[in-house]
C-alpha cells in the first residue's frame, strides 16, 4: 500500500439495490476518509464517465450491487479508460452476475449447485419452451425456487409449492429478467462464505492470494421459508458468526467457496452463498456475489470482523485489489 | 436485542452485530424493528424520475391555486402580522384557523363546537397522535382491507397489531367487522379504535353506505370504541348525493348538540387547499382531545403559525377582490378531477382486459384496480417502471402485513394531466397484456376469472335508495366485474 489516494467512491446507480448501495458506499467512504485517503463520491449516472475524467481519480472503489455495477458494465468502462478499480474484472462479474452461466460452469467443474431448469421469454415466444414445463416439474419435484437469472435483490424470488404456482411465480421473475431459473429447492441452512484476496510480495511482483473467512449463517427470525422478502429484511433475520458448524462442514464450505471463486475468475473479494441442507448434510452452491453490501449489517463486514479484520483494514485490502489484478 | 433468539442449543455465539459500525443497532428501540423499508418501498423510490409517468402519488393538482391569490395573502399576512406568524402558536391551533376549520366541517353538515378542534400538522399527525395516545405495543387496531398506505407505517412504529377487513363496493362490511370484533373479544383482546375512511376511501376509492354508517356507530356505541374516521376527501365528491359523517350520525344520535363522544374526526386542508400548508386537525371528545394536545406538545409544539394565518387570510377574502372563495376553489377541483376520473375510467376500458375490475369513485383521488390473481402487482411495477416508464401503488403498500393485495394496484387519477393519464394507463396495460400472455403460455389454459379482492358483493344491508348512490361494479354469479360503462 503506497500511502494516500484519490479514490472515487462508485454508489447509488438505478439498481433495485440503488438504497443498499448507497449505504454501502456510506460506509466506505467514511472508512477510507478515516484511511486518510481523499474521497470522491459519485452517485452513479449518465455523468459517470464524464465524473471520472474531470477529477481524475487514481482508483475507483466499486460499491454499486446489481445492474452496472456487478454484471460487468462498469467495470469494462473503467478498463477502457484506463482507471483501477476494486474486486472482479468485467469477465467474472458476468459470470457470476449470470446465474444460469454460473451454475453450468460449476456443473460442469463438479461443484454442486441445487439441479434447476432456466427458460427463457423468447424460448417461450419462439420454440414453445413451455411445453416443457411438466418434464421440468417431474424432473425437479417441488417446492422450486424460481429466480431471475440476474440480480441480487429479493425481488421476483418466488417459491413454487405446486404445478399450480409456478406459472405465476415465472412470470413474477421474469418481471426482472428475460430469463428465470427454476432451481430445487434445499432445506437447510443458509450460509454465505465471503472471500478476501491478501496482496503477497512486493511493487511489480505483487500477486494475490485468496482465502475464505470465517462462515457467516443467516437465521431467519420468522420460520418463514416462503417468503424471501422478509427474509433480506434487516431485523427478520440474525446473523451467527463463525457459523456453528463442524470442523469438517466448515471446511468443506470454505474449500467450495474458494474453487468457485477461483472458477469465475474473482479479483479481491466475494461472497458466496451456499446452502447446508438438513436431510442429507450435502453443501450446495448457490450463487456468488462479486461486489458484496458494506453496510452495518452486511456479512462481508461480520466475516472479516470474525477473523480479527476491523472494517478499515477490509476496505485497505479491498482497495489494495485494485492493484494486484 | 435478543441474544440467543436462534437458539438452538448454548454455546451458540450469536452476533447481531460483528462490527463496532453497527453499534447503532444496538442502541435502536424495538419499535424500529416494525419500521421496516420494504424492498418494494425501495422500488417505488426509483419511479421518481423526469420520464416515468407516476399514478402513484396521492397528490391533489396545487398548479391550479392563481400564484397572484397566494402572493396577495401572504403579503396581507405579512402587512396585517409578521411577528404573529413569526411566534409560536398555542397547540390547540390559531383561534382564526379554527374559525375555518368549522366552516369547513358545516359544508359537510357536521357541526361542531370550536373547542373539541386540535389543529394539527397535517391529517397524518392526527392519526399518528391517536396512536400515540391510544395504542401500547400489542393493542389492536381495525382497519380496512386495503387501507390508507400512510397509516400503515404509523401503525407499525406504535407496535399496533391491526385486524382488516376486506372492503366491498359498500365500504367496511359491518357484519364482518361485527364477527372479528366477536373473535377478538374470545381471544381477549380488545381494539382501542376502528380507523375508517369512509368516503372515497384511500386507496379502494369506495364509499360507506348511510346504513353502514349508521350500524358503525351503534356498534361503536354497543362496545365503546373509538372510531377515527379519516375524511380528507369529503368534500371532493364529483356525483351522488354527499352522505353524513360519522361524526354528525354519531352527535345526533347522541343528541347534544354537536359532541359525539366516540369519533375522533381527522380532517384536512391538503385536498381541498394545499398539502404544502401541512394543516389539518382532529375533532375529539374532551378526554381523548387533552391527550392528542399534550401528545402534540411533545412532537411539535404548535402547528405552523405562517401557514394557520394563510389559511385565515384565505378564507376570509371570502370571495372579495375578485378572487376565489374557497368553495369555489373546491369547485374547480371538482370539475378537474371529475373530468380526469372520467379519463382514467375510460382509459381502464379500453386497455385493461377481461380479467381485470376496478372502483368507479364518486369522488377523491383514487382507481383501485385488480388484475388476474396471479400477478403480483410489485413485480408488474418492476417490468412496468423499467419497460414501459410508468408507476403506481401495488397493492401489498395497503396491507399491515405487507402480502395481500398482492394483485391490486393503487392510480391516482386526480394530480395527473389527462395525456399521461390516458398515456399511463395504456403503458400499464400494455404491460399486464404482456404478462397475462406469458401467463396463458405457461399454464395452456384459459385465464380463471380475477380474484374477489377488492370490490365484492356488498352485503344485502344496504338501503334501497342508496342503489344510485353507489356507481361501483358489482360482481355478478361468476365473480368477474360487471363494467357499469356500456361501451
């Protein structure tokens, strides 16, 4: 870490995250001024690009979550002009955004990710895609998850008890998505395993190392498995950290965090989330978050601060990313 | 905080709070825990731009008030008392505005003694100081099912557990109201007040009917509760003859001359004037009106002077240097909005579908409007805000617990120009097309008819003569809504 920068602080955007972001970006900002760093907040909009060549920052700290901000297309507009940034490059952002892309990618490297079927509008529209809508249902069983295939928010995430509800839980989803994921629903134990790069050696040479913080699981309040709303709301549920698991089980989730993680391509940081199911102690991976919330009660926060790193130092290592790509 | 909720067996660490960061947390009192931003709210929060057309607001249209007439009675306020309208008032409210305020409610046939009035700083405080002097966490609350959206926070922050019951065309069935009022006295619990919005109802756009009317207060009166009946819009009625207020049935039933001792009356000079005065005010028997006074000490002292004066100076030009009294004021809203009802009614014809129904308002600002059951209106606002540029209310908005009314949407109709009316309601039915189609490609079958939600068959109480008064659709046999518009 070579002192004091200038660092463009990127929040806000027109994502249905805009409010988390935007405390998100908050909390950042007011760590990185503690740093000492000179902090340049942008909410983010059609003066972005415009924003960043005027006061040419040396770095930009990426805290938008959803659209723009981490499926890639902020990122890719940083690399044109040239500016460092926080976290993944624009290919792992839309690897990881892409919920349907990542899930074949860890099929196919033998991670396993709940069984799911994705349909598509136009596959509807064009090749008659909902004919397959009963082999789905027989090959999946129920309840189903039903998602859009981007998107971090609990909006349009839906639960499918019987054939009845899934045509209006898809088209609940695909409200957010031209795509939705049909995904088996595991009953278990949330947990979400975030992962730090840790910059090794020195000047030209300096490299990253990735490693897996301490398990945060997420408890809901309310014994409610069908509805995801309540469920991201703060208050509705508790946060246990480290995670009250098996040294096996822990370790287990932590290794699959990391392949993911290495799988997509990360840079810097991540979280993913994983579920512990309870019949049949099996880990599956569910999605991976490339720009994780840093507010009060983000769990990116309460995993560092598990393992003995206070806030400002995730934000130092964080921002340190930026230079190790 | 409650260490340990997760409980599932000792040893287990629990932290609420990793961080020193989230000390805050720690410090927040239980009731923050009811105030909760929904990721809906968040949503509706992003419809707030240049190119999105809104029906969401509850806004009245103030372009309309003549710049000249608001400049000449600030001055005259200015000339006559600037250190008046400088200083604190009492918080009973200004002596002249209370004036005005009984004027208001004789246009309404309710009359009252100046001395049971509370000016208050917008309706939305009367209903927040009836909570506060009322409600201790866990009491009961009986509302409408939908109702107002802006009670619903209030209610919450309070810790108020609030029973609703599913309006139909008729407003608040009584009978159903009568049966969770049973259920509840079985279960021991007891309401404090029955919170009604009987005319125009915000956001069902239905109307109580007078024999509902008068069965509320006699069972009001049967099992002493309170009724806080919330009436911001009474006076905008664009058909039908106006029908009494609770608050009137209530003192003539009573028979002194003018004090009903069960409603509490929230009224306001938002819709017939201007929100931005944020003036209004409660009518409440004498104990009940000591409690909302010193309830309002606590909160804001008094409301603002500036605007009680300007309220003052309003009615009292009265018409004179060629200008508008307010009841003429209120007329031509009432020509505006009627004239825009009229628009968004024939707008709902010609683009919302078969499985559609909707209220046909006699008055205030608000369509309630309910789509096929399987669509939920949050993720309808979602496509419709980001495909089609175009906002309103979902449903669930009106709902304490955040889920019914999932198919339902609020419009507001009368702070909207005509072309983005029309415009609106076509962008949203657009969108509804494009999901119903989805919807009938998924399920390969014909669509089941729309939920009963909403606008039901209004129970066989109703008073005979009332028929004409009530211009909303019925359902017939099958339950799909029968258009009163032939077209």
């Amino acid at each position: 870490m070579s002192g004091a920068r200038r660092v463009a602080v990127l929040k806000g955007g027109r994502s249905l995250e805009r409010s988390v972001s935007l405390r998100s970006g908050a909390q950042v900002q007011d760590g990185l001024a503690r740093l000492g760093h000179d902090v340049l907040a942008i909410d983010v909009g059609p003066q972005l690009v415009e924003q960043l060549l005027e006061h040419a920052p040396d770095v930009a700290f990426v805290a938008l979550h959803g659209r723009h901000g981490e499926d890639g297309t902020v990122q890719g507009l940083l690399d044109a002009i040239g500016l460092p940034y926080t976290g993944s490059g624009p290919a792992a952002c839309m690897r990881s955004t892409d919920k349907l892309l990542a899930k074949h990618l860890m099929l196919e490297a033998g991670i396993p990710t709940p069984p799911f079927c994705a349909l598509s509008e136009q596959a509807i529209r064009e090749l008659g895609a909902s004919a397959a809508l009963p082999a789905l249902e027989r090959d999946l069983g129920f309840p189903l998850v039903v998602k859009p295939a981007s998107g971090g928010s609990a909006l349009g995430v839906k639960f499918a008890r019987t054939s009845d509800e899934l045509p209006g839980a898809m088209v609940g989803a695909f409200s957010y998505d031209p795509t939705v994921l049909a995904e088996r629903y595991v009953n278990g134990r949330d947990l979400a395993v975030s992962v730090l790069d840790a910059s090794a050696g020195a000047g030209e040479e300096r490299s990253a190392e990735a490693s897996a913080l301490p398990i945060v699981e997420a408890v809901p309040r309310r014994e409610d498995f069908y509805d995801y709303e309540s469920r991201y709301e703060i208050g509705m549920t508790t946060f246990v950290c480290p995670a009250e698991l098996s040294a096996e089980a822990t370790t287990r989730a932590q290794d699959l965090a990391l392949q993911v993680y290495r799988l997509l391509g990360c840079h810097g940081v991540a979280r993913v989330d994983l579920m512990l199911e309870h019949d049949s102690e099996e880990l599956w991976v569910l999605e991976t978050n490339v720009v994780p919330g840093m507010t009060e009660t983000s769990l990116l926060p309460q995993a560092a601060d598990a393992a003995g790193i206070g806030f400002d130092e995730l934000l130092e290592r964080i921002l340190d990313s930026a230079f190790t790509r | 905080m409650e260490p340990g909720t997760s409980g599932s067996g000792g040893g287990r660490r629990t932290r609420q709070t990793a961080h020193e960061l989230a000390r805050y947390e720690a410090l927040f009192a239980e009731r923050t825990r009811g105030m909760k931003s929904s990721a809906m709210r968040e949503m509706m929060a992003l419809t707030a731009r240049a190119d999105v057309i809104s029906l969401a607001g509850g806004l009245p249209d103030t372009s309309t008030f003549p710049p000249a007439l608001y400049a000449g009675l600030m001055a005259d306020v200015a000339g006559d008392s600037t250190a008046r309208a400088l200083q604190y008032g009492p918080t009973e409210g200004m002596a002249a505005t209370i004036d005005c305020i009984v004027e208001v409610m004789a246009a309404e046939d309710t009359l009252i003694d100046p001395a049971e009035v509370l000016v208050t700083t917008g309706g939305q405080q009367v209903i927040d100081l009836v909570c506060k002097t009322l409600i201790d966490p866990g009491d009961v609350i009986v509302a409408e099912a939908p109702t107002y959206p802006g009670a619903v926070p209030t209610f919450s922050a309070y810790q108020a557990e609030v029973e609703q019951i599913e309006l139909d065309a008729d407003g608040m069935p009584i009978d159903a109201l009568e049966s969770t009022l049973d259920r509840l006295q079985a279960q021991g619990r007891r309401p404090k007040f029955i919170y009604t919005i009987p005319n125009f109802q915000n956001p069902g756009g239905v109307t109580m009917s007078l024999a509902r009317r008068r069965r509320l207060v006699e069972v009001a009166r049967e099992r002493e509760l309170l009724v806080l009946e919330d009436n911001p819009y009474g006076l905008l009625r664009y058909e039908g003859e106006p029908l009494p207020t609770l608050h009137a049935l209530d003192a003539a039933a009573v028979g002194r001359g003018g004090a009903s001792d069960l409603v509490i009356y929230l009224g306001t000079f938002s819709k017939i004037l201007a929100p931005g005065l944020r003036l209004g005010w409660a009518v409440a028997p004498r104990p009940v009106l000591e409690k909302l006074n010193l309830g309002k000490q606590g909160a804001d002292l008094c409301s603002s002077p500036v605007t009680q004066m300007f309220v003052a100076a309003y009615f009292n030009a009265g018409g004179g240097r060629a200008q508008m009294g307010w009841r003429e004021y209120v007329d031509t809203l009432k020509d505006l909005y009627r004239r825009r009802r009229d628009v968004m009614l024939e707008a709902l014809d010609e683009h919302f579908g078969e499985s559609a129904s909707w209220t046909r308002p006699d008055g205030g600002l608000f369509i309630w409007a309910t789509l096929d059951r399987r669509i939920d209106t949050t993720d309808l606002l979602a496509l419709a805000r980001k495909s089609e540029g175009v906002a309103f209310v979902p449903g669930r908005a009106a709902y304490v617990d955040g889920r019914s009314g999932g198919s339902s949407m609020r419009l507001n109709f009368a702070g909207v120009p005509d072309d983005d009316i029309r415009e609106g309601i076509r962008r949203i039915g657009r969108a509804v097309r494009a999901q119903v189609g989805l919807l009938g490609s998924l399920s390969g079958g014909p669509l089941p008819p729309a939920s009963a939600q909403g606008a039901g068959e209004p129970a066989e109480e109703a008073d005979a003569p009332l028929a004409d008064v009530l211009a909303l659709p019925r359902r017939d046999r099958s339950g799909t809504a029968r258009r009163r518009r032939d077209r």
